[in-house]
C-alpha cells in the first residue's frame, strides 16, 4: 500500500495485491521489505500489461448469453470469440487483428489462443458459415430455456454497400445506403420481442425483400423447432404471398405487418373503416375472415408530414422565382425549358396532383390546388396494422406494440451497420466469407445490445463504455526469473462503474 494525501488527510491505497503470488516469493519479498535479505528492492521489476478489461467482459457476456457455449471450445471457437472482441472493441481487418491489435491484447490470457495469424481468421470465417445452423440454434435453445417456448419474432432486411464488385454476392439492387453506382450485399436479421438476433442471412444484392420471408419461416421451423409464430415484419417485407405461405397448412402461423397508404384508402373506399376513427389512441375494426385491422394516427408523425410537404411546395416556388428572374435577364432564354425544369422537379417531388403549372409572356406560374393539398394530407401521420392473432391471444394495444418493436430490428441494423461494429467495409470476397463475417457482426452485436442495455442508466456512449473497459490492463511483475500478472485492485471511478452495472467478476 501507499499513503497519500486530500485535504489534509492521510489515506492509503492499494498500490498491488500479492496474494496470488506463488509463496516462496511473497516469503522472499517479505524478507527484502524487512532487510533480511541483501537483493536489491529493484530486484522487483515492474512492466504495464496489455488490455483486458473490454475482451474479459466480452468473453464473460458471451458465456451469459450462450454464445460461447454454441461456439464450443475448440480452437476455432477461440478465433471467433476473438473475432467477435475485435468486432465490437476496434473494427478493422483480419490482417490489422492478427498482426496489430494483438499486441496489446491479452489474448492468450482470456481466449487461450497465441498461434495465430491473418489467414486464420480467413479460415475461421469458413468455419463460422459452416457451422452458423448449428450455433442459432443453441443460442436459442439457451435462451429460451426456463422460459416460455417464444412466440413473436421480428424480421427486417437491409442492404450493405461494398467497395469494389469482386464480392461473390455483390450485386445491384435497392441500395438503402443512398449510394448509388455501388454493389451491395442483403441482409436478413431475425429477432425476438426484445431485440436481441437469433439468425441472420446473407442473400444476393439484387434480391428482394419479399424473397428472404420463406428462409427464415423454414429456418423457424426446422432449426430452432417453434411451433408457435407470430412473424412481425413491414408492409415491404409481407404482402399476400407471403402471408399465403405464413398461414398455409405448412405452418399455420401468425403475422403482423402494415398496409400501404393505397390499401388504406381501398378499406376507406369500402366503408370498412372510416377517416374519423385515427385518433393517437389505437382502435380495432374487424376485417374479411379472421384478419384485424388496428388504426392509430400519430399526431407528431402528422405534423412532420404536413411541415415537410410545405417546405417542398416552398422549393417550387423559389425555383419559379429563380426561373423567372433568369427568362427576365436572358431574352434569348428558352421559357419552355425552363417550364420543363419546373414540372420535372414538381414530379420528382411528386406535387403532380397539388400544383399546375403555365407560361403567359415569358412568365412562369403556378397554381398550388388548395383541395388537392389538403386530400392529400388527410392520411398523414395514419397507419393500419394488420394480423390475424385472435384478439384473445394478444389484444388490440399489445398487438399494435408488437409491430411497434419492429424499431429494434432498425436500431440492430443501425448498430451493425455504422457505429461499434461497422459491418462495413467488408474486406472478403469469397460467399462464404462474407457470411461468416456478417455471422461475427451479429454475436457481437448481441453483447453490444447486453451492455447498452445493462448500462443505459448510466447515460454513456457504448464507445465511451468499450473504451473505459479496454484501457484496464494486467500489472506485470517480474521478480528471481518469474513473471506474475495481477489485475489492478484499484481503477478510476468510472471503470468501476461501469464493471458494477454489468456485474463483471473483478
């Protein structure tokens, strides 16, 4: 121990603790404290430890959350802990976590693995993929087990752009990442209510949404063994084929999903429901057979609606004006082109059946149709979910919310896909590799979701709480040929914060 002064006070604090010493040294180190022994006190060197705090907590909340368990105790399941640590701690590519971040890591400390090297993680990649059936499938069996059979299942698909088309699934498609030119990988994440993934699946990049649905309805019933489903997913993802297949003899499950603002108006036309009955508290109408409608109108979503479809009646307006002025200045100007770029920027920002346009005397105009505005926005801010779970199995308000949850398959993607474990960039080519990567991007997002979740009241950034936990490293000692590592006893307020919300073991 040390002592040391504040405020006047004199405190004490652990500098080391020696009690896992092997005994002959702490003997040996007790007769230098006392002078008993001539061997210099310098004798005792002392060296700064690599990392462990942020890869001892993952591998901990993977042994929770059954991940290390499906993965076994191979070497191999090793490399993928160690992979997914390197996921959620730093990024980067296999090439930088086997030659560079290694080192400051206590790898053969908490994963027990030393030779190893960038063509490893290539070949673990193949190994996960391989294997990626078997591993959800525990998981969830782990997870479910002392609980009741789950039942709800949400399911999303979102795209990810690569650099470069030499990726063996790379394709165009529906790019969700606004980059256009650019190839890109689907990708299909199978939730349950709470958020947390149980599957994932790559597909080709020109694939549809609609055409990931029967996977996971196999994978559902095949893999993981459920017998009861109620399969969540947006009104993109579930049209009529695909709840034809989910309530087929084949499964005769359940679903949930939205309609489109079409169909909304089709259900207005039919008199099945009516404009008055949105209001911000949900209300149920009886469908054809057994189907339910659930109507809510989100008043916040309303005026964001309405606001943003001003602002683009506002940018036609400026562009007329602009238009207008330059026909007043070029005399030679052309004011049909002019009146071109006008209406084309009306119908990109679809006002067709809003605004009209004319030109009188190298004039522009337009006439902004009141009416047409306001038949417009009477759906703003509405929308229907559909199902056909019996109300005595989930009623109206927990059905609504249900589909509601559907925000955390979109966080999850969110998380993945641009913040702690950056999905992108994808640096494999080969299929399989590529599935294996996005596998590793999947467990480990799970851990992330465990201490988000665990620590939210703290109000930290996930990054800010990986980091803390990263920068807790072993104290080395090296004394008569011997080398003892101890984990420091004492570390800053905030670590052991952090360590006490995820009940680490010290």
């Amino acid at each position: 121990m040390e002592n040391y002064r504040e405020g006047g006070k004199v405190k004490h604090r652990i500098v080391s603790n020696l009690s896992k010493w092997p005994d002959d040294l702490i003997s040996s180190f007790e007769k230098i404290l006392k002078g008993e022994k001539t061997a210099p006190v310098s004798a005792l060197q002392f060296t700064q430890g690599k990392s462990i705090g942020a890869i001892a907590a993952v591998m901990e909340i993977a042994q929770r959350l059954g991940i290390k368990q499906a993965l076994g105790n191979s070497k191999q399941a090793s490399l993928a802990l160690f992979q997914i640590a390197g996921r959620i701690i730093t990024q980067g590519s296999r090439n930088y976590l086997a030659n560079e971040w290694v080192k400051n890591q206590a790898v053969e400390n908490v994963f027990n693995i030393g030779d190893f090297n960038e063509d490893s993680l290539y070949d673990n990649l193949d190994w996960l993929t391989k294997n990626q059936d078997k591993i959800e499938s525990k998981i969830f069996n782990y997870r479910s087990k002392d609980k009741a059979i789950k039942e709800i299942f949400l399911y999303d698909v979102t795209s990810s752009y690569l650099e470069g088309d030499k990726n063996e699934l790379a394709d165009y498609g529906y790019n969700r990442d606004k980059k256009g030119g650019k190839k890109q990988i689907v990708i299909g994440l199978l939730t349950d209510k709470d958020g947390y993934p149980l599957s994932i699946e790559v597909f080709k990049g020109n694939t549809s949404d609609t055409q990931t649905v029967s996977n996971q309805l196999q994978k559902l019933k095949e893999n993981f063994g459920v017998e009861r489903v109620v399969f969540v997913g947006d009104k993109g993802m579930i049209k009529s084929a695909q709840i034809d297949e989910i309530t087929s003899d084949q499964f005769k499950w359940n679903y949930l999903t939205t309609i489109t603002k079409a169909q909304i108006q089709t259900l207005l036309d039919k008199n099945i429901i009516q404009l008055e009955l949105f209001d911000t508290d949900v209300i149920e109408v009886k469908g054809e057979e057994d189907v339910r409608f659930i109507l809510r109108k989100n008043p916040i979503r309303s005026e964001e609606i309405k606001a943003n479809r001003e602002s683009k009646i506002a940018s036609i307006k400026n562009l007329l004006a602009t238009r207008n002025l330059y026909l007043k200045e070029h005399q030679k100007a052309n004011p049909t082109v002019a009146l071109k770029k006008v209406e084309a920027k009306i119908s990109k920002l679809k006002l067709n059946k809003i605004i009209t346009t004319s030109c009188e005397d190298r004039t522009l105009s337009i006439v902004v149709n009141k009416i047409a505005q306001e038949e417009d926005g009477k759906l703003d801010g509405c929308y229907v979910v559909k199902t056909n779970i019996p109300k005595e199995s989930l009623n109206t308000q927990l059905a609504h919310d249900r589909y509601k949850d559907l925000a955390k398959v979109e966080f999850a993607f969110r998380t993945l896909k641009t913040t702690v474990e950056e999905i992108r960039p994808i640096y494999v080519r080969k299929e399989k590799r590529t599935r294996g990567h996005v596998l590793v991007a999947m467990l480990a997002y799970m851990i992330v979701k465990y201490i988000t979740d665990e620590c939210a009241e703290l109000n930290y950034t996930r990054k800010f709480i990986i980091d803390s936990l990263d920068k807790i490293q072993y104290l080395q000692y090296n004394y008569e040929g011997k080398v003892i590592q101890i984990i420091p006893q004492t570390l800053l307020p905030h670590q052991t914060v952090i360590i006490n919300k995820l009940k680490l073991k010290s």
